[in-house]
C-alpha cells in the first residue's frame, strides 16, 4: 500500500486504477471539505438554536445529505488510491505472484458485487425519481424543508457504484497486465 500523498494532502491513485483513479482522487479534497462544511453547519446551528433561540430547518438534513455523500463517495475514493482494509495478516505472507492473483481475483469479484447492488441500486433509484404515474419528480424528506435529499442521495449511490465496478474492472485488468 502506497502512503505517498499528493501536495494537497490527499492520497494519490495507484497506477493500476489508471485515468478513472487519477480523476477520482483529484475530488477527494472536494468531499473533504464537505465534512469541514458540515461541521460549520452544526456550530452554526446550535448558535442559532441555543444563543438566538431561532433553529433552522434546514442544518440536520444539509450535513445528513452532505456527509451522506462524503461517506459515499469514499469508498470510491479508497478503491482508486488502495486504502481499503485488507486482512494483512495472509496478504503480506503471499509471494508477489500469487498478490497478483489474488489482486485479479478480488478485483472482479469486487466488480460483481458492485454490478449487482448497481442493479439493486437502480431499482431505488426508479421509485425515487419517478411518481406511479411515470412523472418525474425526487423523493423528498417529508420534513418542514421537504428537500429532494433523499432522491438526489439515491442517485448519487448509484452513480458511485456504477463507477465503482468500472474501477474495479480497470483494477483487474491492469492487475492482470502487470508482470
């Protein structure tokens, strides 16, 4: 696992992730300031709730949404730099040969579990985007701000897992190609 960081703290994507990974990284500093953004949304919310007497209605469903996306957008974030966990235990023990393999082998199958809660994701995705009728309309929250969060949350899990088994599939092949 590469501990090298980019100049903007980050991590950079491995070279096996290829142009998809290089991308992929470059926002993650985008998704970081998002949970900094969330935070300042808290304070500021209890400000206004405990110091002015004046809540929002807005400030617990924008950090849910935000932090929300943050939390998904990093598990694509750790398939394209290699920082997902591992049981090091057995996968340092291999020889560099058989690392490979088994690179290959949990890339795809990565890949098909992505693919399928893709597919699962999809079926959400239609009730969430669509009235009964076939109208186009986002879920809401159903809250006294009633924002499309929870459609637009939907969506965007989709959209990650569709590129996640697209990151997967890159990683297996280039796994694969790998000497």
């Amino acid at each position: 696992m590469s501990d090298q960081k980019n100049e903007d703290g980050g991590y950079n994507a491995i070279p096996e992730s290829g142009l998809l990974g290089r991308i992929i990284a470059l926002f993650g500093n985008i998704f970081a300031v998002a949970i900094i953004l969330s935070a300042a949304i808290l304070i500021t919310e209890v400000a206004m709730r405990y110091l002015l007497n004046s809540p929002t209605t807005w400030a617990h469903e924008t950090v849910i949404f935000l932090t929300a996306t943050t939390f998904l957008f990093g598990g694509l974030y750790c398939a394209s730099t290699n920082r997902h966990i591992r049981v090091v235990l057995i996968y340092d023990a291999l020889s560099p040969k058989m690392r490979r393999i088994f690179n290959i082998v949990i890339s795809v199958a990565c890949a098909l579990a992505s693919a399928l809660f893709s597919w699962a994701g999809w079926l959400v995705v239609k009730r969430a985007i669509w009235t009964p009728a076939g109208v186009f309309r986002l879920e809401t929250s159903g809250s006294a701000w009633n924002p499309p969060t929870p459609g637009l949350l939907k969506l965007f899990l989709l959209g990650i897992l569709i590129l996640m088994c697209l990151q997967f599939l890159i990683l297996a092949v280039n796994y694969a190609r790998k000497k």
